[in-house]
C-alpha cells in the first residue's frame, strides 16, 4: 500500500519567509504545475487541488483562503511519482516521509526554504492498495463484479473509454473510493511519454487491481475538532481506513474472478502458433454457444477437426468437447487484507 497523493497547506505569513510570499501573494485563483526538477509547466485559472487526479505529474501549488479569509500556500503531489520519475505504482505509507518528500519537492519548485513538515496543515491523502488477480482479463472480470455493489452514488466511467475504472462519492469532500486496471493506466502513459517501463514491468502491471481513497479537506476538517493531529497517523491507521471503506462497499459481493488464460494456455503448448491456438480456443467458445453439431455444420471439416484435435491435446475428452465443458478454472479472490506491496510480490506469484 502507499500514499499515493498527499496535499499540505500553511498559512500566508511571514513564517514563510518575506521574499516568498511577496513573490507568490498575488496568485489566488491560480494553479501551477511545476516538475520534480523545478520547472514550471504550466498555470491554470480555477483549478481546484483537490479535483487533480493522483497520477497527475509534478508539483502543484496554488494560493487557497478559509472561511476567515486566512489565505494560504497549499501544494500538492504524488510522493511516489516524484521519486520515482512519475511512476506511482509502489511507495511509502509513511505519512512524516511522505510530508518530507512533497516540502522538499516543493522547495525546489517554490525556490525557498518552507517550514518543517509537522507545522503544516493536512488537506487531502489518498490511500491506495494494488491487488493481483493473475491477467489482464481478470482484472476486467473482477471491476464487473464491483459493479453489482449497490453503493450509493456509484457510477463508471464512460463505455467509450472502455469501462476501466469504477467510482464511489467521486465529487465527495470526505472520502471518495475508486477502483480501476493499473496496467492499462501505465500503458496509457507510456503512450504519452510520460514515463518509461519495460515490456516485463508493464506485463506485470498488466494483473493489477487497484483500490483508491481518498480522504478530503472535510474529513481532516472532522479530523481535527475531534482533536486529533495528522501528523500522528500511523500506517495501521492509514490501512484500517482503507480497508474499512472499501469492505461496506464490496464486502458483500464475491469478487472472485475465473482464470481464464487456463485453457488457452494449454492450447499454447499443443498448438503450433499462438495464432491457432486462438483460434481453436474461439471455436470452443462456439461450442459452448451453440453446440458441438451447429458449429461443426457451419465450419471447414479440415480446420473444424484440427482444432478439436487441438482441444483432445489440451485435456478436454471427447465428451466433454460435445457437452461444451471446460477444463476445471483456477479461482483468485479480491482480498482487501493481503495487497501486493511490490514488483517481486508479482514476480513471486506469476
């Protein structure tokens, strides 16, 4: 598990050194970006921190102002993707190193010395845990089983972005959870440039469930007037948090997913191409469909016989091909108390 976003903030005075705040005073409303190296990216008019995604990359710092029209310096990053060239997937759960890491990034990118960790103010932490659920395919298979939870307020992402990611209370100020493929998120920003992993890393990646959460600036808000200090949050807090929102939303639903790469996979070591193996193994998904004899009707004999000579080899008995039967499926289960915490613990279990 990490923290996988952290956003701070500390009041606009001269705590924070004269110089700095007469240089950045007059930015309310603006949003800057500005990359672990110090550059400035951009600056955006009303965006807020809080909307900003925790993959989003670099520093952002913006002056914010309270009820009381105390204003602020606040700043805001993922501690991960900063140290490790924008690549979020594994990190700390640490919250003082975490607050480290962003005051240093930050210092850097605000060119000043700003105040210890401990004297800030907590505005936003996401907490996130990766699960392994063996492929590609299962990952998909467990996010359509999250999507029979009937939490409120529960909604997808749109069909045309293929169905990847799955959100509870998304505009929430308290705490918002979302659920979505890493692989195909990495993949995604590999495209882009983004970031640079191997074809083994990204495969890896590719069987990787995450579950997010958010905790915003009204949960710290409550946090606080019941006098408690965030700078004491341990990791065993951080996780109970985690686990304790995502088991009321999905507790009760079996998200138990099938391995479907079991029969493929044995097609693979009798077939002569991966290309044939495909295709004897869509054939058996007609089987099931419709029938042993409507598919073998509506086929070449030639190519119908060599893919049930195929499925033979593969361990699937003559009556099981006409009953439509597969092979016994492995079963991977969701489960919210056993992450994976790294590269290796992927490794280990491929």
């Amino acid at each position: 598990m990490l923290i996988d976003w952290l956003t701070l903030r500390f009041p606009l005075t001269s705590d924070l050194g004269q110089n700095l705040v007469s240089r950045i005073k007059d930015c309310m409303g603006v949003t800057v970006c500005v990359n672990s190296q110090g550059v400035e990216q951009w600056r955006k008019h009303n965006l807020d921190l809080d909307r900003l995604r925790s993959d989003s990359e670099g520093i952002f710092w913006s002056i914010t102002c309270d009820a009381d029209s105390q204003q602020y310096i606040t700043v805001g990053a993922s501690p991960s993707s900063l140290e490790h060239e924008g690549v979020n997937v594994f990190g700390s759960m640490d919250m003082e190193y975490c607050a480290q890491v962003l005051i240093r990034f930050s210092s850097v990118a605000l060119e000043a010395v700003l105040p210890s960790w401990e004297k800030w103010q907590c505005r936003r932490v996401d907490i996130t845990a990766n699960y392994d659920m063996g492929s590609n395919a299962q990952v998909k298979q467990a996010l359509r089983l999250l999507l029979s939870t009937d939490a409120p307020r529960r909604r997808t992402n749109s069909d045309k972005r293929g169905g990847d990611t799955v959100y509870w209370n998304p505009t929430s100020d308290l705490q918002a959870g979302k659920a979505y493929h890493k692989g195909a998120h990495l993949r995604m920003q590999q495209r882009k440039g983004n970031i640079l992993l191997s074809d083994f890393t990204l495969r890896l990646a590719d069987s990787l469930l995450r579950l997010e959460l958010k905790l915003g600036s009204r949960w710290f808000r409550r946090f606080h007037e019941a006098c408690k200090d965030w700078q004491n949050m341990t990791r065993e807090e951080l996780c109970k948090i985690h686990q304790d929102f995502f088991s009321k939303l999905i507790g009760s639903v079996d998200v138990e997913v099938s391995d479907m790469g079991t029969l493929l996979q044995e097609l693979e070591k009798v077939a002569p191409t991966k290309g044939r193996a495909l295709a004897a193994h869509r054939t058996f998904a007609l089987i099931k469909t419709f029938g042993y004899t409507q598919v073998k009707d509506t086929m070449p004999k030639a190519t119908f016989d060599k893919h049930c000579g195929f499925l033979r080899a593969a361990g699937i008995s003559s009556a099981d091909l006409c009953a439509g039967k597969v092979l016994e499926l492995r079963k991977r289960s969701l489960v919210l108390d056993q992450p994976v915490l790294s590269w290796d613990d992927i490794r280990r279990a491929a």
